[in-house]
C-alpha cells in the first residue's frame, strides 16, 4: 500500500484581520450668545415675580372675601378696591332668645379696623323680649367701643323688637331711614296664650298636673286665666313695657322731652312710614342706599373711597345635607315633635308684631 507524500514547499502564509479604528468624537463647545444669557436670567427671574404675584394675590383675595368668625363678607356695592368699609348689619325674621348671626356679624365688624361706619338693615316683626334686648345691647356696645357711626335702614317690617333694636341709633340726628312701604311701630308686650280646655273637655280629657302651687299654671293651655292670675301676669308685662319705652326715649330724644307724646303712640298700634316720620318714630323716607350714604357722610367718608359689604353664613356641606333630609321628610323630620310642643307651654313675653 502506498503512502502519500508530503507536501512539498514553503507553508502558507495566514492572513491576520485587525479591527479598524473607531472614530474619535470631537465636542466642539459653541461660544455662549450674551443675548440668550441675559434672555434665560430674565425668565427665571420673570417665573420668580410671577409666582410672588400669584402668592401677594392669593393673600389679598383671602383678606377682601374673609370668612372668619363663621361668616364671609361679601360685597355690596361702592369702590371695589377701597380699602375703608361701611360695613351693613342684617337683622332679618322673628328674632330669637339669641341670635347667633347678627351676633356674629357685630363681632365681625368689631375686629375689622377697615370698617368706618354701620349700617343695621332691619327687616323684622320682633320676637322675644330677651333676644330683642341681647342685640340691642351689643349694637350699642359696639358703637361705643369703636366708636362708629351707625345709621338704621327699615326694610318691610321694622315693629315691635324690629323697633325696639332700632334704638342702637342713640341721639344721632337723621339717624333712621325707613322705606316708603315701611311697617313699623307695635310697641307693646304680649304674652300669647291659648285656652284649649273647652276642646280638651270634648274629648273627656282632662289636666291632672301636680304643682307646688297652683300658680305654677298661670298660662296653661288646659285652664282658663283667672281675674288673680291675669294680675300678676300683667305686673310681669307691664315691667317689659316700661322698659320698651324708656330704650324709645334713648333713642328718640323727642320722647324724652314729651313722654305723654310717646304714650299715645305705644299702644301696639302698626304706622306706616308716612305716619311713622309724622310721629317721630323715624327721621327719613329712604332705601338702604341713603342709609349708606348718611352713615359714609357721619364718617366723613368721601363718595367713591370707600366700598359697602355684608354679611353671609357660609353654607358647610353637613349643613345641605340635613337641610335636605328635613325638606324631603328624613329622620330629621319628627312625625310628632315634643320640642315644639313644650315650647308652646312656655310662658314668655314678646316684643313681637302680630297684626
């Protein structure tokens, strides 16, 4: 067998492959543009007064629509940007044994030193002889303790406690303003009461109430007056009375000179506003924009420098909420309220209008 023969001649060359290169990158750093520096300051600088502008504004928002004490001012007309205020104090319905938003409005207007002068818009029949006085007292407290100027404007109904808080005027001249539609006056003291006993004794039922004197009873629905009783009752009115007509006499400085003229008047009897200006009940015939101007002029503010606002109780959800259920019969809606009924057994005297 034969072998094969071995190559003969010089051994091949082998090829070696080098990987090429790679690209060397060059940053080339163009010179900065002076324009587009100065440019790039002023926008941060611009982004800076932007966001002040938007806190300063912010601020200034919250200070002109305040919401503190539980309330939100609102405005009422006048100079917008005013800085001075004539602030209007709302008393409106039956007034109760205490008003907790007209105390709040007058707390309110006691602690903004921007308000100058008062306006008290008074839209009331009256109501308890307590309530009445409680805002009386505090109106004056305030007028004192600031010393502003206030001035009443008389919306429909200003009789009875409506009148009897009107007084807050004191002895400042053209003072009270009522609308030509005005009803005032009423001044008096009534203490309601309902004998239901005859109804009672159809339906053979009857009172056994036990009492530690039988006067305890004095305006039970379940049993006529008696001659005795109904005295003691009237000494209990007529003290409320008296004191009615002697608040008149502060605030009404002819009365003071001419109790008997006040006598005359002070027999619960209703005035409209023509008749209620002939007497001296009230000084001008006028809507609550000459009661504004009256009181901008007592605070030597001049026309345009000062802006008016109100009052309003900001409404919290939990508020709609239950209102809502109350309207449509929830569970807030007793079938059968004890409450009111009790308080129908109260005995109390009103400052209240009731024609």
């Amino acid at each position: 067998m034969e072998s094969n023969p071995a190559p003969s001649g010089p051994a091949p060359v082998q090829a070696t492959v080098v990987p090429a290169a790679q690209p060397q990158v060059v940053y080339v750093q163009a010179a900065q543009n002076p324009f587009f520096r100065w440019l790039s300051w002023m926008g941060w600088v611009g982004c800076f007064m932007a966001v002040s502008a938007i806190i300063g504004m912010t601020a200034k928002y919250n200070e002109y629509f305040d919401a503190t004490a539980g309330i939100e001012e609102k405005f009422h007309s006048g100079a917008k940007s005013a800085d001075d205020k004539v602030a209007i104090i709302d008393i409106s319905g039956v007034i109760g044994a205490s008003d907790e938003f007209v105390k709040k409005q007058i707390d309110r207007v006691r602690k903004d030193e921007n308000v100058k002068s008062i306006v008290v818009r008074v839209d009331s029949p009256g109501g308890t002889i307590t309530g009445s006085d409680y805002i009386l007292h505090h109106l004056k407290e305030l007028k004192a303790d600031r010393n502003l100027p206030l001035v009443v404007s008389m919306g429909g109904v200003a009789a009875s406690g409506g009148y009897y808080v009107s007084m807050a005027v004191g002895d400042t001249p053209n003072s009270i303003y009522a609308e030509p539609t005005t009803t005032t006056g009423s001044i008096g003291v009534i203490i309601p009461h309902y004998d239901i006993s005859g109804l009672l004794a159809s339906f053979d039922v009857k009172d056994d109430s036990i009492v530690s004197h039988r006067r305890k009873q004095l305006l039970s629905m379940t049993r006529p007056i008696q001659p005795e009783d109904r005295e003691v009752l009237d000494n209990y009115l007529q003290d409320a009375f008296t004191r009615f007509k002697n608040v008149i006499k502060e605030g009404r400085p002819v009365f003071r000179e001419d109790p008997a003229q006040l006598d005359e008047l002070a027999t619960g009897e209703i005035f409209t506003a023509n008749q209620a200006k002939e007497h001296g009940l009230v000084d001008e015939l006028g809507f609550i924009e000459d009661a504004v101007a009256r009181a901008a002029t007592l605070a030597d503010l001049q026309e345009d420098s000062y802006r008016v606002v109100k009052y309003k109780a900001p409404q919290t959800l939990f508020g709609a909420i239950t209102s809502a259920r109350s309207a449509t019969g929830g569970s807030n809606a007793a079938l059968f309220d004890w409450q009111s009924l009790l308080e129908l057994t109260v005995p109390r005297a009103y400052y209240l209008c009731t024609f």
